[in-house]
C-alpha cells in the first residue's frame, strides 16, 4: 500500500470538505512542519500508525506553514499537534510528542 492511501496530505481549503463535511468514522488529523527534525521523526510515527490502522481510522497531514488560515481558526499555536474528528466534530486531541502505543490505544479509545 502506497503511503497516499493510507496518509494523506490534506490542503487548507480541503479540510471542510474532508473532516467537517467528509465520512462519519474517526478522522486523525496530525499539524506538523518538516522544518523540524523531530517533527519529521514523530510523522514516521505517524505513517508507521496510520499503515497499521487504516482500516478503522483516516489518517490526514496538514503542512503547519501552508495553512495559516486553518490553524488561526482552529486557535493552534503550537505543533505539533493531532485532532480527532467524529462526524465532522473535534472530540479530543493530543498536544505534542507522544509513543506510538500511547497514540494507539488514544485512538482505540474513541472509536
């Protein structure tokens, strides 16, 4: 499985259609900038959960600096960052750099 199937980079003005408006199952998205290197290291992380989880959640990458509209509005400051939507609503998020277990059983958790 190609990493797009399973780890999709979303742009700014797609995120309504996708996340508020797109399908009603669990939805991981991730803010983050490959200007840092741990922010690379932690979206291997993230591809690597993503590869494993794809059959219950979506998984999609906003690039921090290519949308600073979106992450005015949805008051982010800091990255990087993960948000999980339900039926087109943020339920939870996570705040930093976290194990992959943890992020896991995270996910586990709210579907």
């Amino acid at each position: 499985m190609r990493k797009e199937e399973y780890y999709q980079d979303l742009e700014e003005g797609k995120f309504d259609h996708t996340i508020i408006g797109g399908e009603e199952g669990l939805n991981l998205v991730t803010f983050n900038n490959d200007a840092f290197a741990t922010n690379v290291l932690y979206d291997d992380i993230l591809r690597e959960i993503a590869r494993e989880l794809s059959e219950i959640c979506c998984f999609y990458r906003i690039d921090y600096a290519q949308a600073p509209t979106l992450t005015q509005d949805l008051g982010i400051k800091k990255i990087p960052i993960i948000l999980f939507y339900q039926g087109g609503k943020c339920v939870d998020h996570l705040k930093g750099i976290y194990p992959k277990s943890y992020i896991i059983d995270h996910i586990y958790a709210l579907i």
